[in-house]
C-alpha cells in the first residue's frame, strides 16, 4: 500500500469524524469502567438498542465494585433482552476479578486489559486506546469492510491468517499522535457512511482513491466465506402451575453451564429438529416422559417464533394445572425432583432472568388472558 493513499486515509477519516460523529455517551468519557461495559453491550448489539441497557447498567452499577458486587440473577435481568448472555456472565467475572484480585484498579494496558474474562483483540484495542491512549487499532466488522473496500483487499475476513494481514494494515494506518480519535473514526465511518447495503459512494470523502468504487466491487466486498446455515428448532414447553389458596405456582427450570441461556429460566421443555407431524398431542408426548396422567390442559398458546443467529425457534406453550389432589401433589414432588425444576410465585416471575422467547410468551398470557 503506497504511503500517500494511507496517509489520505487516515487523515480524510478523522476530518469526516469530527464533522459527523455521533454524540454517544460513551464518548464523553476516558473512564475504563464506562467504554468496557459500552464495548461489551455493544458487541453483536447496535447503537440505538444498546443505548438504554447502557444507561440502566451505570445508573444501578456505577463502578466496577458495585457490579462485582451485585448477583449474577440480578446482572442477567438486567442484561434481558439483549442475548448472548455469555457475555453478561463474562462481564460480571471480569468486574469481580478486578474488584478482588486488582484492588478494584482497571487494569491499563492492552496486554492486562485482553486478560479480562471476555475481552479479546477488539476489545483490549478499544479500552487501551480510548481510556489510555494506546497505539493500538481496532479491527471490527465495521473496520473489515472499510479497510477491504478502500484498498480493494479480496481476502476471506473469516480466515485467521487474512484476519492477521487486516490487524497489520490497521496498526499501520492509526495516528499514532491521535490513536482514540483514529478508532472512533474508522468505526464510526463504517457506522454511518460505508455501511453494509448501498454505501453513498457519492458523498465520500474518501472516494476519490476507493479501489471498490473504481473497480465496481462494492457489494463483493469484504469476502466473508461461508454462511452459517440457519437451523430450526420445534420447542413445546409445559408450565406446570399449581393453586396454593390464592397464590399461583409454577415450576421453572434454571438453564445449565455451556447453554446458551446459561443462568436463565425457562419451563420443562422438549424439543424437536424437525417440524412435528400434525396433530402432536403434547399430554401424550408428555405421558411418555413423564408418566404422568390425569393432568388438565388449561391453554394452548400460539406459535411464537424467534429468531437467534444461528437458529430459528418456534415455541409453542402449554399450560398444565396440577391438581390439589395427593396423587398429583406428588407428581409435582417428583416432577421438581426429576427434572431438578423450582417451584416459583407466578407473580415473581417478572423478577427472574429469563430468555425473551419466555418474557415475549408471558405478555402474550398478560394481553390475551389477564
Ligand atoms: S467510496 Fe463507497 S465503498 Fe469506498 S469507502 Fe466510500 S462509501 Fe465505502
């Protein structure tokens, strides 16, 4: 790459940043505490939804201790919503790492920043350069297909050893007197304007030496590979509900280590690959299980679907009432047992961290029931 063009490169980013950038709160700040938990939030999450998961995170937890010492349950509920909670599990093993093992003292450079639990390449470059002014570039999605359209780079983004090539050229792009304000730029850049779809190639600034617009390879660029294909899953859940006197029971199941709801709470569930057969009879399917009978089928919701990236889930929830009776008090003693499931107040339910899939099915009940 010749001198001149990655000279012009640098220098027409971060004069388009200062005419365009975003006003974001994050960027108020040099606080190491702030950008990480911006960076994290905003990893697989755009701007505008992350924004207010952001905000409840500094205004319930505004420093590192404070979310150290806060409860996984309660860190997940507020995560809610946003997916990916390995990400909020990491996040809150990292604060109490720092919160004990580092006296409560961000660390402050790349190499001990990439140490945190869930904080890799990207990540330490974004914190080192934004808190501490460290030369060292971001590469992100955004920057992949920035760098690969301007200097025309035909080169699978998936591949490790392209993925090293990138690293390179970006460390050798960013302004060494300016390393915060680079990053920012190039991110923000491609944010805003050479984003994914139809870049406007007409307003530019960098147009004039864009190798993909002179050679026509815009939407060619960047190379990503393969697709990851997108598999369904069939869910029937059952909610198991009891009467206390005027109290609602039902029994929830915590999701395990490796899951990826892991630490969430959802309702006894079989799942399918395939689409089932017409007339599934879910009391059946259940008795097989189960070996339970003589329990009421009290409602069918509708099918919800969900999308998750790799996944496409179809939910469909079933509402069992198990009697007062002794023979079906057991069944619920050996239900929980069984299938190491909590007996929980329906009227809790708004307190636990649960997958979306569950919260969307909850207000579905609320809309259409309460
Ligand atoms: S000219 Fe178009 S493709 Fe090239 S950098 Fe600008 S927006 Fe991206």
């Amino acid at each position: 790459m010749s001198e001149n063009k990655n000279k012009f490169f640098s220098q027409t980013i971060i004069s388009w940043y200062h005419q365009n950038k975003r006003d974001l709160p994050w960027r108020d700040t040099q606080n190491p505490y702030k950008i990480w938990l911006s960076e994290i939030i905003l990893q697989q999450t755009r701007v505008v939804q992350g924004m207010p998961y952001y905000e409840k995170f500094i205004e319930n937890f505004p420093t590192v201790q404070q979310l150290a010492a806060a409860d996984e349950q309660t860190v997940l509920r507020f995560w809610q919503g946003l997916g990916y909670y390995s990400r909020a599990r990491n996040l809150h093993a990292a604060a109490k790492y720092i919160s004990n093992d580092l006296n409560g003292i961000f660390p402050k450079t790349y190499s001990e920043i990439k140490k945190l639990k869930g904080v890799g390449d990207y990540t330490a470059a974004a914190i080192s350069s934004f808190a501490f002014d460290e030369v060292q570039a971001v590469v992100d999605g955004n920057v992949y297909r920035v760098l690969s359209r301007f200097f025309g780079i035909e080169k699978d983004i998936t591949e490790t050893k392209n993925q090293k090539e990138f690293r390179e050229l970006a460390q050798n792009l960013i302004d060494a007197t300016q390393p915060a304000i680079y990053n920012q730029a190039i991110m923000e850049f491609g944010a805003l304007q050479c984003v994914p779809k139809s870049p406007n190639c007409q307003v530019c600034p960098l147009q004039k030496k864009c190798t993909a617009f002179e050679k026509k390879l815009i939407e060619k660029l960047p190379i990503k590979g393969k697709k990851t294909k997108v598999t369904d899953r069939f869910m029937h859940y059952f909610v198991f509900k009891k009467r206390e006197g005027n109290k609602e029971k039902v029994l929830l199941r915590k999701r395990g280590e490796g899951d990826i709801w892991q630490g969430l709470y959802d309702f006894f569930l079989i799942e399918f690959q395939h689409k089932d057969k017409k007339g599934f009879e879910p009391l059946k399917e259940l008795e097989q299980y189960l070996e339970i009978e003589n329990t009421k089928l009290t409602h069918e919701s509708i099918i919800f679907k969900h999308q998750l990236s790799h996944r496409t889930l179809y939910a469909k929830f079933y509402t069992l009432e198990i009697m007062s009776n002794e023979k079906q008090f057991l069944y619920w003693q050996t239900l929980k047992a069984k299938y190491d499931l909590e007996e929980i107040e329906w009227q809790n339910l708004d307190k636990i961290p649960k997958p979306v899939l569950i919260s969307k099915y909850l207000d579905y009940l609320e809309q259409h029931l309460f």
